[in-house]
C-alpha cells in the first residue's frame, strides 16, 4: 500500500471521530426553555353536570293552511281574463277566472227555444184534450140514451184517450225543457271561476288565452286566518303524541320562541316509505304580537304556509347534559367548546348538539360529566392559554 493511501485513510478515521465526538457533545445540551403560557384573568367557567330534563319526540313539518282549495273549471274553453296574481285576497263569490262562454251560451239560446217550442205543445195538447173531453161528455149522453152505437162511443174513447197521452207527453217535454233551459245555464255560470270562500291567492297558474279544461288547476286560494304544522313522526315514536294535547312550536322563521300549538289530527295509517305518521297541529293566531324576528325591525311576523317548522312531543324524563348557549363556537358547519384542562389551559374541543331549551342547549356528544368549559368564549381565541376563572 502506499504511504499517500494510508494517509488518506487515517485522515478519514479522525474526520470520523470527530463528528461523532461533536454529536455526543450536541446531544448532552439541554433544550431551548419553552415559552410559558398566555395567561387569561376573569373567565367565567362552568363544570358540566349531567341533570334531569324533560324527554321529548322531535318532528320537523311545514306549515300550510287549514283551508286551501285548488281552483278549476268545470268546462273546456278559452280564459278569457284572469282577474287576479298571487298575493290578491279575495272574497266568496267573486269571480277570479272567466272562459270563452259562446258555445255555452249557444246551448242556452238553443234549450230556450225548446222550452218556448213545448210550452206551445201544451197549449195544443190542452185544445185537443179539452175537445175531445167535451165530445166523450155528449157521446156519453147518447149512448147512455141508447142512442149511439157502441164502435162510435168506442172510437170518441179512444180519442179522447190519445189526446190525454198526447197532454201528458207535452208536459213531460216541458219538464224536460225546463230542466235544459236550467242545465245550459249552469254551464254558462261554469265559466266563471269563483272564490269558495275569503282568502289570498297564494298560486296563479293559468294565463289568458290558454286553454281551461276540467279537473286542471288555474288557481289555489288559502284561508289566512287557520294555519296547521303538519309533520312526520316515526313509527317507533308515535305513542308519544297524543290527540288533543298542546305542543311547543318553534317556526324557524318567527326565531327561537315557541308557540302553543293543539294536535287535531293523527292520520292513522303510516306512510309505507319512509315509515312515518303524519301528525297535523293547529297553530294560534297567525300574527303573533309575541313572535318578533331580529331582521324585521322589531315587528311582528305572520305566519305563512310552506315554512319549516319543529315540534316538540313531551314523553317523561331523561338524563342529558345542557350548557348555554353562549358557550358554544361556530365553526363553519360545525360547533364547538373550549375545555379547560387541570392544567389550566383551553382548548377546542368540537361537540354535537341536540334540542334548545330557553337559553340552554343539549349536548348529545363530545362532553363529560365533570368537564370545566368557558362559559362565554366571547370572539377571543383561547385555544393553549392558560384560563384562570373569576
């Protein structure tokens, strides 16, 4: 070998040591000191009980009139006019919707005439009647005298006969033509859609110039006055309603307060598909001076048909935990709460939330018995800061 190799090789062997001598020397220092924590003074804690609460069956409907009628025509035609757009209120009787009435109001000229046509039928039925009458009189008297043959008695008979079949027929058609004159006018009235009762039109479906035909709806009219919430409730919970019996109500829309609401009906045969009862509510006035949404100035709102609504069946006691609901954080579609550990420090921890109650709301997972949470975060974020309560 030679003597540059060697020392190459050797040079190589003290580089060697060296390096691990300075990783024996780095790994005995100590690491930096962290930073202590950032302390928060003055929150307000809570610990977590789990308490005896009311147990209840949750369903959620839609609200829709208690009177609501899908209006049509009766005849086939033209619309000729609509005379009014969603929102109008109307009252019973007047006239929403008109058709094209020529050919109804042909049949009527038509059946007119037919009732003038019979009712001259009857007076030469009458004539004929009373002729042949008075003629049987005076046969009658010869032949009682023996003075008439017995076929000439019989052929007076027989006329007087068929002029009495020919005054009956004539007044039968009468009848009959009264009865057209009546049918072709309750045509003509069939082109004219009416309102069955006072109410708004909350659906306008027809224009004019299209075509109307029976059983198509042109309008629906609802009550203002009566509206129901109609929900679905599982097969598995229905023993909890009961007919007759108040419920809470709370209408998105109207906020967070519930109303009193009555159940007045619970249809008795379950929806094959989704395996639910249709459960239908009456709900009080709909204009609750009570019911006061934040983005309407302070005023009160109406309840309308096709808002969501939730209620609420009471069915005894359970156990759960509720905290407030200032104590929990919106994040996106989620929420949470900050715990606080024995050491004092906070962090996020993401929950599942259950049914509001007042101020409280129902936590179904994600807390414990005995947990400490902020009871009102507020917009600062506590996440690794060390809390110290009030």
């Amino acid at each position: 070998m030679m003597k540059g190799q060697i020392f190459t090789r050797y040079s190589l062997i003290a580089a060697a040591a060296l390096a691990i001598v300075g990783w024996m020397g780095c790994s005995e220092s100590k690491p930096p000191a962290l930073a202590p924590a950032e302390k928060v003074h003055r929150v307000a804690l809570l610990q977590v009980q789990k308490a005896t609460v009311p147990d209840a069956v949750d369903a959620t409907g839609t609200v829709r009139a208690a009177l609501s009628a899908q209006l049509a025509s009766q005849v086939m035609g033209t619309i000729t006019r609509v005379s009014v757009h969603e929102g109008d209120h109307v009252r019973r009787g007047e006239v929403l919707v008109s058709i094209d009435e020529a050919q109804q109001q042909a049949a009527y000229t038509s059946a007119k005439a037919g009732l003038q046509a019979s009712q001259e039928s009857i007076a030469a039925a009458d004539a004929d009647y009373a002729l042949a009458e008075a003629t049987m009189k005076r046969y009658q008297t010869l032949y009682d005298k023996k003075s008439l043959s017995p076929q000439e008695y019989d052929e007076v008979k027989t006329k007087l006969a068929a002029a009495q079949a020919r005054r009956e027929a004539a007044h039968a058609g009468h009848t009959q033509a009264e009865a057209g004159v009546s049918q072709a006018g309750t045509a003509i009235s069939f082109t004219k859609v009416r309102a069955p009762f006072d109410g708004v039109v909350t659906s306008k479906l027809a224009e004019p110039g299209a075509m109307a035909a029976p059983g198509v709806p042109l309008l629906v009219v609802e009550d203002p006055s009566r509206f129901r919430l109609e929900t679905q409730v599982d097969e598995s919970k229905i023993g909890a309603v009961k007919l007759g019996e108040s419920v809470p109500v709370v209408i998105d829309e109207l906020g967070d307060q519930p109303i009193e609401g009555k159940v007045t009906q619970i249809v008795p045969a379950a929806d094959p598909a989704s395996r639910t009862f249709t459960v239908k509510i009456d709900l009080p006035n709909p204009t609750l001076s009570s019911v006061v949404a934040p983005d309407n100035g302070g005023a009160p709102l109406p309840i309308r048909s096709g808002l969501f609504g939730r209620a609420r069946f009471p069915r005894g006691q359970r156990e759960a935990i509720e905290i407030p609901k200032s104590a929990v954080l919106s994040r996106g579609q989620l929420q949470a709460v900050y715990i606080v550990g024995s050491d004092h420090l906070a962090s996020l921890r993401y929950v599942t939330l259950g049914a509001a109650s007042g101020d409280q709301i129902e936590v179904l997972s994600g807390l414990q018995n005995g947990d400490r949470i902020v009871a009102q975060p507020g917009d600062g974020e506590l996440s690794g800061k060390q809390v110290e309560a009030q």
